[in-house]
C-alpha cells in the first residue's frame, strides 16, 4: 500500500506488499540530492523474510536473475491491491 516516507531515508513514496515469505517494495519517487526534489525512479527492493528477516539482502541485486518470478508475482499482486483501493475497492479485489 502507497506511504509517506521521511525524505532523510531517500524515498519519497513507498508502494509494498508483503507475504509470509517476501517482502516487495517500489519507490516511484525518491529524493534527488541535487535539487531537494521528488523525482520518479524505478527503484525496488525484494527480501526473502524466511532467510533475511531483518532485509539486509536485496535480491533484486544479489540474484536478479533468480528473483524475476517472485518479483513479477509480487508486482501482478500489488498491482491488484491498487486497484482496489478506497471504499469502493473494498468487496471487489480480484
């Protein structure tokens, strides 16, 4: 779900998703360190909660070949959760 996040960590809006076993998250906008801005990005972070609970291993860099199909499961599933978001959303998530 879409968050507020502090700029002092870089990322000005988090979009995540979480599982029993992954956590995915998206940053549309991070923070430029030149001009003190938002601007859009295509930054994203997966961890495998079973074996990095405390997420210091992103497996979108150390194995990006090996976390394609998680990651595009993940994407598919928040994409569906923005689409039902809002009280109109609420009984129609599919």
């Amino acid at each position: 779900m879409a968050e507020e996040a502090s700029t002092e960590s870089g990322a000005c809006e988090v979009q995540a998703i979480r599982t029993p076993s992954h956590m995915y998250a998206e940053y549309p906008y991070v923070l430029d360190p030149g001009t003190d801005t938002c601007v859009p990005s295509n930054d994203a972070d997966l961890y495998a909660l079973d074996t990095d609970p405390f997420q210091l291993d992103n497996l979108l860099s150390t194995d990006p070949q090996g976390s394609q199909a998680i990651r595009a499961n993940l994407e598919a599933r928040l994409q569906a959760l923005r689409r039902c978001s809002g009280t109109e959303g609420r009984h129609a998530c599919e």
